[in-house]
C-alpha cells in the first residue's frame, strides 16, 4: 500500500483549513449566547426600556425585532435576545458583526489559506462585542430597575425619535453607497470582459493587417475597455451623487441633534423645535425605509453568499450529472435531487429573506406613525398653551 506524502496534508490544511476552523469558530459563535441577567418585569417593557437606556447614552439600536442590535463601530455589533422565563425576563448577548464586518470576515474566510487572517478578525470582533456588554449595557441593567419605562414626557420622545431618525438615515447612506460600489464594481467586471473580448477578436480570430497585430490588439482593448469602464462609471456616479450627498446631509443633521439631545444640551428652538425636527423626519422616514427596502440585498453579506451557494449547488450539481457519462445512474439521480433540494432551500431561503425586510418595515412604518401622533399632540398642547 502507497504511502501519503506528508506534504499532501500540510498543502490540504494550508488550502482548506483555515476554511474548515473558521466555519467550526462560526458554528460556536453563533450559539453561544452569555446571560446578562434576569429582572422582574415583561419582555416588552424590558426591550422598550433597554433600547432607550442604550439611545440615551449615544448608541443607535435597532429595535424594529423581538432582538435588540446594537452597533458599535464599523466592524462590530452586538445583539440582545430578550426572553421570558417563569422568573422573570431574560437577557442575553451575542456577538455580531456590521455588514462590512461580515463582508470583510466571509471574503477572507472564502479564500483557504487566508482562512487564518478572518479568525484574526472574528476573534477581534468578539472581543469588542463582548467587551462591550460587559462594560457598557450591564451597567444599565440594574439602576433603575430596568422594566421601568421612562415618563412620555417630551425628551424622552426626542431622544428615541432622533435616534431612530438617526439609524434610518444612516442605513439608507450606507445602502447608497453600497450600491453604486456594487455598480460601479459590475462596470468594472464588464470593462474586463470587454477587453477580452476585443483581445481574442482582434488578435486570435480576425487579426488587423498591422506590422504588430498581438500588440496592436493588446492596446486597443486597453483603451476600449478602460473608456467603457471610465464612462460607465463616471454615469453612475454622477447619477447616484445627489442622492448621497442629500442622505449625508440627513444623517450628520439627525446625528448631530440626537447627540446633543441625549447629552442634554438645549435644542435649537426648544422643546417645540426639537419636535418639528422630529415631525420633518417622520416625512422623511418613507424616503429612508423605501431606500433601504431596495438595495436591502446589496448590503447583507451573509444572505447574499447564502442565496449564491444555494444557487450554485441547484445549478451545478445536475449539470454534473449530464456531462459525467461515467457515473451509474444512481449517483446521477443522486445528483439531481441533492440540486433539487439545494433550489428547494434557495426558494425557501429567499421567501424568508424578503419576508423578513417586509416585517421590518411594516414595523418601523407602524412605529414612525405612531411617533408621528405623539409628535403632533404634543405640538398641539404646546401651540394651545
């Protein structure tokens, strides 16, 4: 019997198993969920509380879901599971990432030997994550006890509302953004393209009469694809910057509002311009949730390298089936139901997806319009004195 050289293992491990630990540190991280405490009070007043606690010292929370998120800074995010038990409420953390996190993780995960480097990065992340629990939201959990809700009185509906106002800006800013990068990346790939094309036209198949056609081929396809690219990309640019700069105008204002509100320096106009402040950006908050609502793919890592696997294995394992005559036709059924199921899992998958945003933004509908009553009656009580 053949022996294995060595080297085989070490070169299988460089490729694959910095992959393979990655996926097994994943696994346990997403499981993973460390109790925070326990407190006497309902889920409901418990999650209302603990995002206004959170808003209230500087942080955007996204509360829409039964899960709180928090992010903390580009990379890092961190959620808060609340639950009832016989005893009480339940709290518990878990470490997450930024959609630039995730991207920045799976693209170095999804290159073997450089699986190693997004450890790095994930053990980096969880640290941040954790660290923050620990030493910014346990805090908050005791004094008062939390459950108990702040007065409605006019600050408190401020500093949720800015804060709310502040995320929506900023997620349809940075969906924006993402999505001329994403388009201007296609451009790219098809500027490529193009020069191959005109390469392979011009210097395989129909070679120009010129003392150099290789070379002459060469620079033509250069220029060709790099004032295609340029051009495509310059119209994508101009198209989208108005759009860009009008969301980074929304986004630094809110931002710069609810900061002074939760630090409680007096608002511009007092309580009375601090809510109309708030009333312009409940107008507003359609135009944010209709952005993110469109270029919600785009900018979620994770989901968008699931729905490609999942097409990639429907698509790719029955044309394994067609084109490897060798196999007995039980392998080859085989193969086409495991691509049957892969598609059935795709189909799922997107249906959940979409479900998902729909959910969201109904809810962030549904919370902006009541904020918006609240908004207007207590403009009503200030106007009529």
């Amino acid at each position: 019997m053949a022996s294995i050289d060595p080297t085989f293992f070490l070169t299988f491990f460089l490729i694959v198993g910095g992959m393979i630990l990655f996926l097994a540190i994943l696994v346990a991280w997403a499981f993973w969920k460390p109790l925070l405490a326990i407190v006497p009070a309902s889920p409901d007043a418990v999650r209302r509380d603990l995002a206004f606690r959170l808003r209230a010292t500087g942080y955007t929370v996204d509360a829409a879901k039964a899960v709180l998120r928090i992010k903390i800074d580009s990379l890092s995010a961190l959620k808060l599971h609340v639950r009832p038990r016989p005893q009480g409420t339940e709290i518990r953390y878990e470490v997450d990432a930024t959609g630039l996190g995730w991207a920045i993780v799976l693209i170095f995960a999804a290159v073997g030997y450089l699986g190693v480097v997004a450890i790095a990065i994930g053990i980096a992340i969880h640290l941040t994550a954790r660290q923050f629990a620990r030493s910014r939201v346990a805090p908050l959990l005791a004094y008062p006890p939390l459950g108990t809700l702040p007065a409605p009185d006019v600050r408190s509906l401020l500093v949720e509302g800015l804060s709310e106002a502040q995320r929506l800006a900023s997620e349809a800013l940075e969906y924006e953004r993402e999505a001329r990068q994403t388009a201007i990346g296609l451009i790219v790939i098809g500027a490529i393209a193009l020069w191959v094309l005109v390469f392979v036209t011009l210097g395989v198949y129909m070679p120009l009469p010129v003392p150099n056609p290789g070379l002459f081929a060469v620079l033509l396809a250069f220029a060709v694809s790099v004032a295609a690219g340029s051009a495509g990309s310059w119209v994508v640019y101009a198209k989208t910057s108005p759009r860009v700069k009008e969301l980074e105008q929304d986004a630094s204002f809110y931002r710069m509002v609810w900061t002074g509100e939760a630090l409680g320096a007096p608002t511009p106009g007092g309580p009375r311009g601090g809510l109309e402040l708030l009333l312009r950006a409940a107008e507003r908050s359609y135009y944010w949730r209709e952005i993110r609502r469109r270029r919600r793919l785009w900018h979620d890592p994770v989901a968008g390298l699931t729905m490609f696997v999942l097409a990639y294995g429907a698509i790719f394992l029955p044309f394994l089936a067609i084109v490897i005559t060798v196999l007995s036709w039980e392998w080859r059924a085989f193969l086409v139901a495991l691509g049957a199921l892969f598609a059935a899992g795709g189909i799922r998958f997107v249906r959940s997806w979409t479900r998902e945003v729909r959910e969201q933004d109904e809810a962030d509908r549904i919370d902006w319009e009541k904020r918006r009553a609240a908004i207007e009656a207590e403009l009503w009580k200030i106007l009529s004195g």
